[in-house]
C-alpha cells in the first residue's frame, strides 16, 4: 500500500479490498498500519455477516470501513 500511496499522490483515492479473508485481530492490525497511508476505505476486512466482527474492526481502526456489497449473500445491511 506505501508504495501505491508514494506512486499516485494523495489526490488519488485507494482503497484495501480484503474480500473476507482476515481475523479479526488480523484485520485490526492491518488497519492500523493503514492509518499513515490516508486510505479512502478498507473494504470487508473481515466476514461482513459476521456484525459483531466488523463492529470490533470499526472501532480499532481510523480509516472508514465498506462491506455488504454482494448483494447475492441476501440479508440487511448493517452500518458500522
């Protein structure tokens, strides 16, 4: 991500698309080491159905959070 950031400024927007994939401690540290980077979101750095995960990560990290984007999950969407 530094060396995105470094390459397109910071009048370019970036995002971490995580698709899910970390813990949630994971997801807290990845977030952290964000921070610097003036990231614009991280998206689903953990299982976006899983409330009580995201609502942890949201609240550890700066930088907003994204998720429910797939729609063929089904379900509410919940803001964080």
């Amino acid at each position: 991500m530094k060396f995105i950031r470094d390459a397109v400024g910071t009048e370019v927007d970036v995002i971490l698309e995580v698709h899910s994939h970390l813990s949630t401690t994971t997801a807290i540290q990845v977030g952290r080491l964000l921070e610097d980077l003036n990231c614009y979101f991280y998206e689903e750095p953990v299982n976006n159905l899983d409330v009580e995960a995201m609502v942890k990560v949201a609240q550890n990290v700066k930088q907003p959070l994204a998720a429910a984007n797939d729609s063929t999950r089904g379900g509410d969407i919940e803001i964080f």
